[in-house]
C-alpha cells in the first residue's frame, strides 16, 4: 500500500513539475515576451556599440597626438582656436615646385588622349 502511495506521489510530483516547465517555457514564447527580449538585446547591443565607438575614439586621439608628436606638429597654445598647421616654408616649397613642373605643359580638355 505505501509502495502504490509512494509512486502515486512521485508521478503527481513529476506532472506538476513538467506542467510548470511547460507553461514557463510557453510564457517565453508569447509575443509580449519576444518582444521585451527582443528590446533587451536591442539595447545591450546599443551599449557595447556605443563602448565600441568611445574605444575607436579614443585610439584615435591617442594615435593622433603620437603623429603629430612624430611629425613634430604640436598645438601652438597661443592660437585661440588650437589647431595645428603645417610649417610654412615646406608647403609654399611644395607649391611652387608644383607650378614650375607643370607652366611648361598646356592642357586642353577637348584634345583626344
């Protein structure tokens, strides 16, 4: 008799375990529920992007400042606006050499190539 009482028991014990596994995992399923996971994931993935985005930023300044320290281009804090510039002479050099290679050369856009 307690042997029967004994397995009565556990089978009742297993239904209503089954039973609330199977309603748990039916509630997941409801559209509501998609759609909170959904928006869940939506935003985890909005934080590690923005975290992604701040990280390139700052490599970027960092990679910056080593450039300009190794070009030697440093901010001149006497600028009110703090940018930097190329040296003069170097970029008017580049620029003259530029038009005394090509004053010789005439250039007509109509001329078949």
């Amino acid at each position: 008799m307690f042997r029967r009482a004994f397995w009565f028991t556990a089978g009742a014990a297993a239904g209503v375990w089954a039973t609330t596994k199977v309603n748990r995992q039916l509630k997941k399923l409801t559209p509501e529920s998609l759609a909170a996971q959904a928006a869940d994931k939506a935003v985890e993935a909005g934080h590690r992007l923005k975290d992604f985005a701040l990280d390139v930023k700052a490599g970027m300044s960092q990679r910056e400042d080593e450039l300009n320290d190794a070009l030697g281009l440093h901010q001149d804090p006497d600028r009110p606006d703090n940018v930097t510039a190329l040296p003069g002479p170097r970029r008017l050099r580049a620029i003259q050499n530029d038009k005394t290679t090509h004053s010789n050369l005439s250039y007509n856009r109509n001329e078949d190539h």
